[in-house]
C-alpha cells in the first residue's frame, strides 16, 4: 500500500502538542480490511497516557476559551483548508484502514471538513439573553460558556466525520478535547492532529490517543473530574456503561447510539425514487451507517416492482477494495461484523425468509459480503429487530398505515427512518408519527452538516451538527445583577 502523503501516517499519540508513544511501549498493528494486510505499527495508549492527556487539555482550557469565536474560527478555517488541500492524502488512509470506496472517503474527508466551516461561523453567534426582571433592583443575564474539557469516543465506519463533528463545535465554542479513536482506524484521526498543528492549533486543545484498550481509557475519560463533558458515537451497549460510567461525577453527555431504521414505501410512493433512495440509505458504506435502513417495509401493491427494480440495480454493483476506482462496495470492518451478517441471514432462512439477491460471502476477499436482498421476512424475525450493519435488504410486506406505524416504532431504538409517498397529508402523518430523531421523507440521506443529527428511546441523547449541536459544548449561566 503506498500512500500520497507520508507525513499524514502518523503512529504516536498527539498529546499536549507532542507525538509521544505510550508510556508502557505497547503499540498495535491497524490492518487493511480489504486485504488483512498491515498498514501501520500505532502506539497503545493505557490509563497513564489518557491522563496525560486529560492534564493538557485541562491545561489548555482557560487561554482557549478566552480566545474570541472570531480568532478560534481563523484556526479553524486553515484547519479545514488543509483538510480540503489533503483529501486525496487522507482519503487514502481512510479507506486503507477502513474499506471505503475511495471516492466515499473523499466525500467523508469533504463532509468532516463542512463542520469545520458551520462551527467556526456557528460559534461567533452563541448569544446570550438579557431576561426582563422581576425586580426593580435586579437585572438577570444569560451568557453562553464553554463546558470545558470534552472527551470524544468515534466509531469506525466515519473516522474522519464522527471526530471532527465533534471536534469542531467543542472547539469552535471554546472547549479543549481528548480524542479516542476506534481501534480498528485510528490513523485518520491522527492525521487530523498534523493537519490541526499545521493551522496552529494551539498545544493541548486537541489529544489523540489511539488504543486498544477501549474499556480502560473509556473509563478514565468518563471519571476523570476534570472532563466535564462525554460525547459518544457507537453501539447502545457501549454507551449503556459509558453513561453510567459518566454519572459517577455528573458529566454532560452526549449519545450518538445505535439504529434500526424502517424505510417505507407505501403504494402512491414514485417507486423509482423510492429505489434510489433504498439504495444509497441501505448500501452506502456497505450498509456500515448507523442510519442505514434496517428493514424494509413495502406496501403489497407495489412490493413486486419495487423488488424487482431494486434487485436490478443491486446486481450493478461492483464488489471490492475501495482503492480501486469504480468499486462501490467494499469489505466489512472485520470477521465479528461478517459473523455477525451471516448470523442474522442464516436466522432469517431459517425463519422462512428467502433469498433474492446475493446472500452469500463475496470471493473480493475474506470480509466482503454480496450485496443482498431477503424477501418474506416478517417484523418480529431477528434479522428485522437487530441492527445488521451490512449488505443486506429484510423486506417486509405491509398492507395497513397504522399497522406499519406500529410495526416501524416497535423497536428500543429511535434514530433515522425513511418514508417514500407522494400524498402530501400522509407524508406530514407518518412523518409525526414515527417515533425516531431523524425521518427522511421522499429522500434516503439526511445526514447534513445544517440539520440536527440525533436518535430517541435507545438510539441516544443530544444533537450533532446544525446549531443545535453548538448548544451541547455551551453551558448557560445566569448573572443577576442586583443593587441597580
Ligand atoms: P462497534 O460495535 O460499531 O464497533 P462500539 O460501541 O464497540 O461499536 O465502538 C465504538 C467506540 O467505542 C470505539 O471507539 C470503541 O473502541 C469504543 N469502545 C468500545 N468499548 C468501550 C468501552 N467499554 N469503553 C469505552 N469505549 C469503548
């Protein structure tokens, strides 16, 4: 694997403005899922390091925050114009450690960087309030401060976006973060960091420590007293422990957990939109999105064209490593996640559901799977209540909009749905009904850097992106000005 821009493969952690190995020398192989080949060597950050690092960005703190939005937005905006100027670079890496196809990362590294420009704009307008008085001697003022020390745990599957949606607003608002990147991509958050040094970031405002040792670095950054705030993207079980974790000193937090998203077509959908949508809603990152639909309800009048269009074009997909342009699926992140996809099929089968597409493993290498669709599959069956994280459509046959709303909110989790019908009225209905923080109505991706990303029930708390997201890095406080 050769890469554009060796500068950019980093292996140590960035801790207080240095690139430092873990104090206890152990370090980690991050290998390609394309190939199992290994990219790089990454130093394994333990407990001691994490409070290394909790310390400089505690120690960063107070000159950050009285920075000016305005000045912090200058870094910012240099920041993502290397991002922009290093896409390909960082791309490459994204997909090496990740799988992608390249030209997704490219789109994930333009993505990540929009949150560098919405915030840096974003945080010079956190205004305050001035509250009319209930007393003729007082006057009460709200102003907007920075929560402090954050500490960010990211995902796999977005390596580059879930840090820096985080990443930036904590910083545009003038908080200070440590960074734990997922295990299996740790290399595209640290590339991150040379490109953050490079626009003058200051030391210690931005921590990475790559690790293996997620449960004890996670337990530090959620009881360490001088983080003040936890924000969190991954499985609900992981965030279960994490806020519990968390409670032991009052943390804020934010919870960006697990889906189960419907997707329905109803029978006065436009069935070609409706394909469309299902495609790049189910497919996208070979089906690795926390958003990505899980299940697929299709109204019995259109059911057979709707699965007939869409199986044509599931067939046109080309399966393999996302290095190689024109490939559009890639592997799954490791042997867990394609036993996991076996599993939940298998299940399926033996359930009475069938195969129609696909189905099987992908001879493209050891963790691709076939881009795959399961007819007669039923509400309640496994492979429909499990979040598979993979290639593959469940499609259930739906006859009643009260029975299918049902059936849709049936679920612990609440994050994205999806809605195909062209009557106006249901669209408003379905759309209120559906118990989740994010419906795409007549559209399959909704993820935008202006519109508030967030789940219900079990899918987590709190909103990312948008100017909502600025408000979780922000605590109010009230000044009562007495004596007037
Ligand atoms: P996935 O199943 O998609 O890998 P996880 O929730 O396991 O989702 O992983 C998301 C992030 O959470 C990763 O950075 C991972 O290292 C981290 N993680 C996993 N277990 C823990 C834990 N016990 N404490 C803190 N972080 C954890």
């Amino acid at each position: 694997m050769t890469f554009e821009n060796l500068d950019l493969l980093k292996t140590q952690a960035f801790i207080g403005g240095d690139w430092i190995d873990a104090t206890s020398g152990a370090s980690f192989v991050v290998s390609n899922p394309a190939t199992g080949g290994a990219i790089a060597t990454v130093t394994n950050c333990d407990i001691e390091d994490t409070k290394k690092a909790i310390k400089a960005a505690d120690a960063a703190f107070k000159s950050w925050a009285s920075w000016t939005a305005a000045q912090r937005a200058q870094i910012l905006m240099r920041w993502r114009a290397l991002l922009l100027e290093n896409a390909q670079a960082l791309a490459e890496i994204l997909t090496a450690e990740m799988g992608k196809p390249i030209a997704e990362a490219i789109g994930e590294i333009n993505y990540g960087a929009s949150y560098l420009e919405w915030y840096a704009e974003e945080a010079k307008r956190a205004y305050g309030d001035v509250i009319p008085s209930t007393s003729p001697s007082s006057r009460a003022i709200v102003i907007k401060q920075p929560v402090g020390v954050c500490a960010a745990i990211t995902p796999w599957n977005f390596p580059n976006a879930m840090l820096m949606r985080k990443a930036a607003a904590a910083l545009a608002a003038g908080c200070t973060m440590v960074a734990k990147p997922a295990e299996d991509t740790p290399l595209s958050a640290l590339a991150l960091a040379v490109l953050a040094e490079k626009a003058g970031l200051p030391a210690g405002v931005l921590n990475i420590v790559p690790t293996t040792k997620a449960a004890d670095v996670g337990l530090e950054l959620t009881t360490n007293p001088l983080v003040r705030k936890v924000s969190f993207t991954g499985s609900t079980g992981v965030g279960k422990v994490l806020l519990q974790q968390a409670a032991s000193t009052v943390k804020k937090v934010s919870m960006e957990l697990g889906g189960n998203a419907p997707f329905i077509v109803f029978d006065d959908a436009d069935i070609d939109a409706a394909v469309t949508g299902a495609l790049a809603s189910k497919y996208r990152n070979a089906g690795q999105t926390c958003v990505c639909a899980n299940r697929f309800f299709v109204h019995r009048s259109v059911h057979d064209e709707f699965i007939s269009k869409l199986s044509d074009k599931v067939a046109e997909f080309t399966v393999g490593r996302g290095d190689i342009e024109g490939n559009n699926v890639g592997p799954l992140i490791n042997e867990a996640a394609l036993k996991k996809v076996e599993l939940l099929l298998a299940s399926a089968l033996r359930d009475g559901a069938s195969v129609l597409v696909g189905g099987k493993k992908h001879i493209a290498g050891a963790l691709f799977f076939e881009p795959t669709i399961v007819t007669g599959v039923r509400a309640e069956m496994e492979i429909a209540s499990s979040e598979i994280f993979g290639p593959i459509a469940p499609v259930i046959v739906f006859d009643d909009e009260d029975d299918v709303i049902a059936d849709a909110n049936n679920t612990p989790y609440g994050l994205a749905a999806y809605v195909y019908t062209q009557n106006l009225s249901r669209a408003w209905r379905v759309g209120e009904a559906l118990d989740f923080g994010m419906v795409g109505i007549n559209e399959g991706i909704i993820s935008s850097v202006s519109a508030p990303f967030g789940g219900v029930k079990q899918s987590g708390m709190g909103r990312e992106g948008s100017k909502y997201g600025l408000e979780d890095y922000l605590e109010v406080k009230y000044l009562c000005m007495g004596g007037v």
